[in-house]
C-alpha cells in the first residue's frame, strides 16, 4: 500500500499538460478514502490529497 501511495503522489505532484479527468479524479480520491480507511493516512491528510486533486487548495 505505501508503494501504491507514492505512486499516487507522485502522479498528482506532476505537472499535467491537462487537467485529470472527472473518472480520474474519482479513482484517486477513493485510493486515498481507502487507504485512510486502512489507517494508513489521517483525515487530515486525505483532506489534503482530495482538496488538491478537485483544485480546492488554498480558494
């Protein structure tokens, strides 16, 4: 799971020559709602990784 994790990471810190579509988006925010569901982040941090994806961050 950590590996899956950095992967993920990794793919949402590049920069895209667009943006992630809708199902992607989705897909990643229910990885992350898994692995904080597994206990391997916190809500704080799955708060984070899905204000980032959706492009909520600092608005």
């Amino acid at each position: 799971m950590q590996k899956l994790y950095q992967l993920m990471n990794d793919y949402i810190e590049k920069p895209a020559e667009e943006d992630l579509s809708f199902v992607k988006k989705g897909e990643l925010i229910m990885a992350y709602l898994k692995m904080k569901e597994d206990g391997l982040m916190t809500d704080d941090e799955f708060e984070e990784k899905k204000k980032r994806i959706l492009g909520l961050e600092d608005q």
